[in-house]
C-alpha cells in the first residue's frame, strides 16, 4: 500500500481525547479514545449524548479506570470525584482480586456498552512490575472479566519483555497497544498503536515516521489488518490529520 492511497474503513485515525469540538471532531475522523475513562468515567448520560452524536461508523475506543490497573498512591487518583470507598483504598488497582476492583470493571463494562466502544485499553504503570503477585492477579482479572464486543488491549509500562507480553495478550486474547516507533511488539490480526510525542528529536512527526508506521501496521501481509491510529501527542489534532492526509483518507 503506498502512501496516498485509500486506507478503508479496517484503519481508523484520531486523537486521544477530544481535542476540538464534537462537530468538528466528528467530521475530520472516525475514531476517539475516552480519556476521561481513566480518571473518572463520565456519566451514562454523557456517554450516551456521545454515542447518539456521533455519525454512523465513528468508533469509540476508551482507557480501562485507573482503579483497576494503577494503585491508590497514583497521583490521578485526586481527580476522582464519584464516591469510592476510600478507606479501602489498598483494596483497589494492580488487578487486585477484590470486590472494589471488580465494581470499578462493571463500571467501565457498562460504559464501554453505551459507547458500544471498540476496544478497552489496560495502561498499567511501571510499578507493576512481572512479579508473581502480579502475574497472578493480572490472569485471575482477564480469565475472568466478562467479554463484550470489544476488543480488550494491553498498554505495559516497565520491565515486562517483549515475549511475556506477547506471550500472555496470546493466553487471555488481548491485543498489545503499542507506539510503532518505539516498540518491537509485533502486532496480531488487530492493532492498537498509540502513538506519542517524539523523544529525540525535535519537530512534528514527518514522512519517514509515516512509513514506519504504515509499514508495522501492514507488517509485510497481504491482507489488510483492522486497527486503531491514536495519536497522543501535544497536538494531537494536528498530527492524526496529517497522517490521515498523508494516507489519502480525505
């Protein structure tokens, strides 16, 4: 596939978060992911205003709540603002087996079936390391969680190696959400690539780190893959434009 030609409706573009308003935001492309989910899953009747707002086959994507995958010391946990039980706050986050834990899932289940969303994103942070406790709670959690339509992707920050990961998104079905740039994990039948702001140099993302996420996003196949281009840089808007521009999707 070279660069201008149609992409199809399998690859969706945008931004993490809605960086402009809805109406604008829903004409230049076809997929967000929630942000807000994180930190504090909007309302029903919010999430439901989205759904209905949005044009036939926009998707909606959203990050699983940080009660789920971050521990309560996490810094975002201030910006929650729905009651929580706070006295059992060591009970919350890392995949912990708990009964908080898992009300926190239901939580984001029932959200991503308003949004009829089409895929969840685990983030978890350098502090869950591949230790035992870990890689317990973390199968016991998706051996587990009641599936829906969506796609379920893992976001690993930390020591895990590229084969465990892969090794255990291939056990419990999940799909790795990777920035292409940066990553070596190879990406299956879906992809989720979320794309960030760039490290080592200065200046927007150009052609060159176009092509080299074109081409993990084909991977040397024939067949043209589903998946997700989110882009999560400071902006953002601008550059899932482009991209989208650059891969003929106008």
């Amino acid at each position: 596939m070279k660069a201008g030609q149609d992409l199809g409706s399998p690859w969706r573009i945008g931004c993490a978060g809605f960086s402009m308003r809805l109406s604008k935001y829903f004409e230049r492309f076809n997929v967000v992911e929630v942000q807000e989910s994180f930190y504090d899953p909007p309302t029903e009747r919010t999430l439901a205003k989205w759904r209905r707002t949005a044009p036939d086959g926009f998707a909606f994507t959203m990050r699983a709540w940080q009660l789920i995958t971050h521990p309560a010391s996490y810094s975002g946990y201030r910006r929650i603002r729905r009651p929580w039980e706070k006295e059992a706050r060591d009970r919350f986050g890392l995949f912990k087996p708990t009964e908080q834990t898992r009300w926190a899932w239901e939580i984001v289940r029932r959200s991503a079936e308003i949004l009829d969303a089409k895929a969840i994103v685990f983030h978890t942070p350098s502090s869950f390391t591949p230790t035992r406790e870990n890689r317990e709670n973390f199968a016991r959690f998706f051996g587990s969680v009641e599936r829906g339509s969506y796609c379920l992707a893992w976001e690993p920050e930390g020591m895990w190696e590229d084969e465990e990961i892969k090794a255990l998104c291939r056990e419990f079905g999940l799909i790795t959400a990777i920035d292409p740039l940066i990553s070596k994990s190879s990406p299956g039948d879906i992809f989720y690539f979320r794309i960030k702001e760039k490290t080592r140099s200065r200046g927007a993302h150009g052609e060159d780190d176009f092509l080299q996420i074109q081409g993990r996003a084909e991977a040397g196949g024939e067949r043209v893959r589903e998946g997700f281009f989110i882009w999560n840089t400071q902006d953002a808007a601008r550059d899932a434009h482009r991209f989208r521009k650059w891969c003929g999707n106008t």
